[in-house]
C-alpha cells in the first residue's frame, strides 16, 4: 500500500549478519561516564557531515572508543523503564503490557517466544507555571545538539547533563539516527541526559526508530562500522520500544499533542487524558479508524472527496510494527502547507496527509471527554530540497505553523526571504486554537546541505492555566 520498506524481519537479520547477544544483568545505577565537557569536547574533534559527505569518521576520533560505555547507559535506561511508574499496572489505562514480555528486556526480536509489538501513548502533566525545551530531528547530527544544549548550560538551565533551571523539561520529538554519521553519539547524549533527568527529559518514537528504516537509511551501517559485532543493534532497537508514540502535554484540563508525524484517527485519547493525572500510559492496541469513520460522519471537515478517499485507505488493524500492516500517523502522516488544500491526501510515497479542516475536527472529537487538545507541535516533514514546506520552515525561523495562506503558483515558489515578510517569524508566539507546528531538522545533515540552511531551531513552550495564555517561544543557534 505505502512505499515503505516491508522486509521480514527475520530474513533481514540472516542477511546483515547481525548477531543476536544476550544483554548484561541491568541495574538503574547512575552512569559512569565522561562528564559533559569531556564528552562535548571529545565530540568537538569530529568531521561535520557536511566535511564527511557520504564517508565514515575516523575511527581514532570517536569519542565512544568501545561500546562500553553506551551499553551502560542502555543498561540504566532499561532500569529507569522497568522500575519506574511505566511498570506498575496502576498506571496505565486499560490493560498494561506485559511483565514477562515487554518489560523483559533479556528478550527481544527473533528470539522465540518473540516479544509483540505494543506501542503506546503517554499523558504528561505539568504545573501551569513549566516550560518545556522541544527539538525535532536530528538524523545523526552531534553537533547540532551539542550546539543547543551549549546554548541552554549558558542560560544556567543545563549544569552538564542535568536541568537545573527549575520547572524546565526537555522533550525531543524522534529521527535520532540515520542519513548522519554520528547516530551513536546523539542516542548517547539524549540517553545521558535522560538518565540524569528522568522525569524531565522525554523522548518521542519518531518512523526511523524502526529496523526497516535503520537498516535501510544507515544507522545499522554506522555501528558496523563503528563497533563491528561487538555492539548488538537489537538492544538500541528494544530501547525504542519504551518511547512512546505520542505524548499528550498538558496542564490541568489543557493539551497539545506532541509527535513526530501526525493524526492518528484510529487512536481515541480521552479515555487516556479523563482518567486521573497517575494513570499516564495507554497502549494504541487495535487502530480503528476504519471504525472510526463509520461513525462519525463529517469528520474530515464535511469534505465529501476526503472522506471518500479516507474511506478507501483506512482500516482496523492491529500494529505488528510501525509500518505493519500500515503505518502508524503518530510516527508517519504529515500536514498540508495551505489553508484551502483538502481535508485528507494519499502521499504514495509517504503516508497520509491532513489539512485544516480534518485537524480542526479531529482535535475536536479528541476533546470530548473533557480535556481539550488544542494544538499539535511535530517535526518529520522535511526534504533535502527547499521546496514549499522547507522554504517556510527556513523563513519562520525553523518553526512553522500550517496554513497561514491559500495556495497559489506564486506561493509555491515563493523564496524563504520573500515569505519572511508575511509568515510568522518572531521569537514569541501564542498558539492558536487547532494549529499545527512542524520544527525544522538540524542543519548538520543533508537537508541543511540541500537546503542551504546553518541554524538549528529549538521551541520553548510557556505553559499556563489558560490556554490562551500557553506562549511558544523560537530560539536558534548557529551551527559551525
């Protein structure tokens, strides 16, 4: 149905020559590892993937010399996972996954009995007076990432791998490896500051945490490269499977939805987002959206075209993985550019596509139990060319909020300086009522390179009591 890779997955393990390694006894104990000026000026000495192109740093210049150290803080996030509120039954919603399978992390993919595939969603609730730190893909861009949290320890909000700033938190939103060289160092960093900060450092699944895609698009050919045998890929990619789909941010009766790629109809939050503040974790379990749109009539915006062609695409369907027997939208579906382009399009290439008025009423419908999900705030829709969605995304400063004109051949064409004159570009914004927010990729990659762009984008999302009064700030950094 979708052009994505569908390879069985046991065939592509006999064919990488991947060994499957029994993980180490794991322990919740703080890391031991180099501090963080250590580790950012070890990462400091590699080639830019812009200097690489195409080819492998060195390997006298990496700064994880053996795997050792990334296996221990894989062992104390398998620990913070499995001993913390994600493993007590009490604090899911509906039925919780299993003790003895998915919490299991001595057992993993091809390894019978097989684990299934159980992808989530998470509640977050924070106090009104917070602040949450967003980034979107990173695709193996080290620097990049070294470049924002430099810029947040000079703020006195980063001490080293540890938020200090109180009521501060750090959400980055998927795609932390391939088309990059330095997948390995970023899952490092993000896991470091995970394990220091774990309750205010949260990470989204975005389609590349995903072994069709990591093996297609390099991050497995990075760690042969790297590390040869003596890393096994699966435990990076079991790790994945405790990252959730989703994560519904919100203060008190007030959300937005915070994914990599976008609706998911088949999904329904509010049991998830009704239920008390200690119940924040519910599994996607079968996606009805087939169901979904039987009942409930005008729900693409009364676009009688889109609802046609959603009816002839979506299913119910059990997810046995990101893309099996379809994609999941959380991780995959994107947004249209302008305000009067259809409720629902099919991308072949890619996965669904919503514009304005399907948002507008599937927020709506998400909001009917109460809590209201107001906004979306994603990354994903990227490209190595600056076409329309990357030229808005360079002129708003690598935030762009969705439908702010109609579409034409003039704006379809429109230059990045062009559009900063009449596209949003200022560093503080407020969020209005069923907007779409999609942030840029980091520059140290080749949509930087394709696209001509050095600036790496971070968000700062001012919570409050109202959500009228919710801010989202833009911050960018040079990246040398």
């Amino acid at each position: 149905m979708f052009a994505t890779v569908r390879w069985k997955r046991r065939a592509l393990v006999g064919a990488l020559g991947l060994a499957l390694l029994p993980g180490p006894v794991l322990t919740a104990a703080p890391v031991e590892g180099p501090s963080y000026a250590t580790w950012t000026n070890a990462c400091a000495r590699l080639p830019s993937n812009r200097q690489l192109g195409a080819k492998r740093p060195p390997k006298a210049l990496l700064p994880l010399a053996t795997v050792e150290p990334l296996e221990k803080v894989l062992d104390a996030f398998f620990g913070l996972m499995t001993n913390g509120p994600m493993a007590a039954p009490a604090h899911w919603v509906g039925p919780a996954p299993g003790r003895e399978s998915f919490f299991n992390v001595q057992r993993g993919w091809f390894t019978p009995p097989e684990i299934p595939f159980e992808p989530f969603v998470r509640k977050w609730v924070l106090p009104a007076n917070h602040r949450v730190v967003v980034m979107g893909d990173l695709h193996g861009d080290i620097r990049s990432l070294l470049t924002v949290l430099d810029a947040l320890q000079q703020r006195r909000w980063l001490e080293g791998f540890r938020v200090i700033e109180p009521g501060l938190h750090l959400a980055f939103l998927g795609d932390y490896t391939d088309r990059g060289q330095y997948g390995v160092e970023v899952l490092y960093t993000l896991l470091r500051l995970k394990e220091a900060n774990p309750d205010r450092v949260h990470m989204v699944r975005g389609n590349h945490e995903d072994l069709s895609l990591v093996a297609r698009y390099g991050f497995l050919a990075e760690i042969e490269s790297k590390y040869g045998r003596a890393l096994d890929p699966f435990r990076i990619l079991r790790a994945y499977d405790f990252l959730p789909a989703a994560l519904y941010l919100g203060s008190g009766a007030q959300f937005v939805q915070l994914c990599h790629g976008g609706m998911e109809p088949g999904y329904d939050p509010v049991p998830l987002l009704s239920a008390p503040p200690e119940r924040e974790f519910q599994l996607l379990g079968i996606l009805r959206q087939a169901s979904f749109l039987r009942s409930n009539a005008g729900v693409l915006g009364g676009d009688a075209a889109s609802a046609a062609a959603a009816g002839r695409e979506y299913q119910d369907f059990q997810p046995t993985a990101p893309t099996t027997p379809t994609v999941i939208g959380f991780l995959w579906n994107d947004f249209t550019v302008f305000s009067d382009e259809p409720a629902f399009l099919r991308n072949p290439d890619r996965a669904y596509v919503y514009g304005q008025p399907a948002v507008r009423t599937l927020l709506e419908h998400a909001s009917r139990g109460g809590p209201r999900v107001h906004a979306v705030i994603r990354a994903h829709q990227h490209s190595g060319v600056p076409n329309p969605m990357m030229r808005r995304l360079m002129a708003s400063r690598g935030l762009f909020r969705h439908w702010q004109e109609p579409q034409s051949a003039a704006a379809a064409l429109a230059t990045p300086k062009d559009l900063a004159t009449r596209l949003e570009a200022g560093p503080d914004r407020a969020i209005p009522e069923g907007s779409v927010w999609t942030l840029n990729v980091s520059p140290d990659s080749v949509y930087g390179i394709g696209c001509g762009f050095t600036t790496a984008t971070f968000a700062v999302l001012q919570l409050a009591e109202r959500f009228e009064d919710w801010r989202i700030a833009v911050e960018t950094v040079e990246v040398p």
